[in-house]
C-alpha cells in the first residue's frame, strides 16, 4: 500500500493513454464501482443517518414496495436507527438476496465466492434513482445542508460538494449546480394545484421556502447517482 503503484492517481494523461490505452501497466489508478454495501453506507453517511452502533444481532430494512417477504420471514426493524446500522449487519437469506446488494453484484450466497463480478446494467441505476429509499437519503441529506448551510444557494451547493464528494465544486460545476437549482424552482412553482408535491427535505426544525427546498432534495439526489459517488476515485 506504501508503493507509488498503489498510489497512483487515477486522473488521466494523454500521453500514457496513447502507450497504454487499456492501463494494463497501472499507469493510473483503474476506476472500479464500490459494493453496494459500500454505495448504501456513503448514502447514509451524507444524510446524516448512518448509526455507527458495532455489535449486536442483524438487522433487516425495508424491502422494496410490492416485494413478498422471502421464505423464513423479513421482520423490518421497529426503529429506523437500528435499520440504518452499517450495511455489514444487514441479515443475508440464502434464498433472498437484499434487492439493492444482488442488483449491485452482491455474490449468491449457496456459492462460495473468490471475487465479485463487477456489471453494469439498467436496474442499477434504476434501484439508485428510482427507489423510495434514496430518495428519502436525498431528502435527509438536504435537511443537513440546509441546517448546515441555510438557504443561501452558493453555501448549499458547496456544503453538498463537500459532504459528498469531499471537494470543492469547481467553477464551472458551481455554475452547473446553480443553473440546476434555478430551472427546478421554476419547473416546481409552475405545477399545477392537485399535482403531486415534491419531496421535502426531511429531518428540518422549521419549515422553509418550499420551492427552495424540493429543489435542493432534487440536487442532492443527483449527486448521490453520480459516478464520482458510486465510483472509487
């Protein structure tokens, strides 16, 4: 782990792509996707929500709407903070993988397994965009920002970057990310009565601007779908 291979950057250069263009030579750090245990415990970290507790029996999140309890049963844990323990104590079924792990290449448990398969296929994206759990991660991760950061755009759009990209937005991404937040205050001011309410940050003391608000849960559920988040860097 000392050694400078270890350590390289996986940033590109032109020059050693042009030699090495497949970087069988480690010339630069080979991107790969984290675990899906991996992608949920950074999801809960940024929103707040992770319980760090270590110890103790598994334990059993929500299942996917309309999804039937596996054999042997699916007891969802009582309270969120013991659901939201570290994906390392999340009970394996045999015969039921938890849906957002078997999306992400979680191994068949009935099989011993050296290494895992890395894939990328549609229902990823669709488990990570889609699902009703990460959109209640984004809606606790702009509760945070917004405790953190009040309702200043510039503040917000650096406190997401920094919480979940551990950087600064860089100046054309700040403009990017305040262009987004500007076009989704419009298109949620110009709904019409009776459409379905967009989702409200979570986990607030006071009630704020909601236009402001959903706008920013939009913005911080893209940044818990993009590559340099699901992807080690």
């Amino acid at each position: 782990m000392a050694s400078s291979t270890y350590q390289q950057s996986s940033k590109a250069r032109e020059h050693a792509a042009r030699i090495d263009p497949d970087d069988k030579l480690l010339w630069r750090f080979p991107l790969h996707r984290l675990e899906g245990e991996a992608i949920r415990d950074s999801a809960l970290s940024v929103s707040g929500l992770l319980n760090p507790k270590m110890g103790g029996p598994s334990i059993f999140p929500e299942l996917p709407t309309g999804m039937p309890a596996p054999r042997g049963g699916w007891k969802v844990n009582a309270t969120e903070g013991e659901r939201d323990r570290r994906s390392v104590y999340v009970f394996v079924r045999r015969n039921t993988r938890y849906p957002l792990f078997e999306s992400l290449d979680m191994p068949d448990p009935h099989e011993s397994c050296a290494r895992r398969n890395v894939t990328t296929s549609p229902i990823q994206a669709l488990n990570l965009f889609n699902s009703k759990m990460t959109l209640e991660w984004a809606q606790h991760f702009a509760g945070r920002i917004i405790q953190t950061a009040g309702n200043d755009p510039g503040r917000q759009v650096d406190a997401a970057y920094r919480l979940a990209f551990g950087r600064k937005p860089d100046a054309v991404e700040r403009q990017t990310a305040n262009e987004f937040l500007s076009k989704q205050r419009a298109i949620i001011l110009d709904r019409s009565p009776g459409e379905d309410e967009p989702p409200l940050p979570l986990g607030l003391p006071a009630r704020v601007n909601d236009p402001e608000a959903a706008a920013l849960v939009d913005f911080c559920h893209t940044l818990i779908n993009a590559n340099e988040f699901v992807y080690l860097n």
